[in-house]
C-alpha cells in the first residue's frame, strides 16, 4: 500500500481513472456488437444506420487513447465490409 500522501492520492486517481476507462472499453464493445447484431438481423438499412452512430463513439474513444487509432480503424473497416457484403 502507498506510504506518502502523494502516492495515496496517485493510488485514488489510477482507481477512478482505470473505471472510467473501463466504462468507455465497455461502451465501444456495445457498440460494435450493436452494429454485429444488426448485420446478422440481416437488415442493410438498420445496419448503416447503427453503423453511423457507432463510428463517432468509436472515434470518440480512440481519440482519448483508450484504445489504438489503427485498432478502431480495422473495426470500422471490418464492420463496413461486412455490411456492403450484405445482399
């Protein structure tokens, strides 16, 4: 455990960092698998549509760091393709 009042309040801030961290992961995860589920639904429309809406929320999140740029490029790529592969 921190002995100084400096590494205590380090230790705080790395504990509210690391959950808001986690909330965004978990927020760009549901993003995808929204986009996913829309694919398999098998609906071209309501996939471009949630598509739109999650690529803001994952540049968002790129742009903070928490995950790497090219990382959510190839999400983005990968979901594209998969919706202009769609019939």
């Amino acid at each position: 455990m921190a002995n100084t009042a400096q590494a205590r309040k380090r230790a705080r801030q790395n504990d509210k960092q690391r959950a808001h961290n986690a909330s965004l992961r978990s927020e760009l995860r549901t993003a995808i698998k929204k986009v996913s589920k829309a694919i398999l639904a098998g609906d071209k429309g309501a996939a471009q549509t949630v598509f739109s809406a999650s690529m803001s929320t994952i540049d968002s999140i790129a742009d903070k760091k928490i995950i790497h740029k090219n990382k959510a490029a190839r999400h983005k790529s990968r979901l594209s393709a998969a919706i202009k592969a769609m019939a």
